[in-house]
C-alpha cells in the first residue's frame, strides 16, 4: 500500500427536492483505502467522488471538510 503524500477525500452527493446534499470522508490514507471507498456501492443513488482537500473545500466549504467523518470510521459505518 502507498500511502499519500497529499490528502485525498471523498465527497457523497446526492441531489434531494432541488438542492445538493454532501458529506465529507476521508482523509484517507492509502490510493487504495481511497480507490475501495470510491467503488463501494450506496443504496440512496448518491455520487461518489475522490479529490483534493482544497477541492472539497471550493465544493462543500471548509468547515464540512473540517467535520469529515474519519476514513478509518467510514469503514466501520458501512
């Protein structure tokens, strides 16, 4: 496994009653801790997405990439 040398987070999107609802994930360790999470499936027809933290930040704001949910919970979670 290599591990990163920038941070890499995942963004959950889904579009609800004309609105883009998001949650952060990450950082994640690994290309590969990354790459799983990007192909794990979601049953509420959301999008995945895997970018940088200041990417995430021009989407969904600091403070949500702040508050993400730890990568190494998000495998507990699902």
């Amino acid at each position: 496994m290599r591990k990163r040398k920038n941070s890499m987070y995942g963004v959950s999107s889904k579009y609800d009653f004309g609105q883009w609802n998001h949650i952060v994930y990450g950082p994640f360790e690994t290309e590969s801790q990354a790459q799983e999470w990007l192909q794990a499936e979601e049953y509420d027809f959301r999008e995945r997405e895997l970018m940088s933290k200041s990417a995430a930040i021009r989407l969904v704001g600091r403070k949500a990439v702040e508050n993400a949910i730890p990568a190494k919970l998000e495998a507990i979670i699902w």
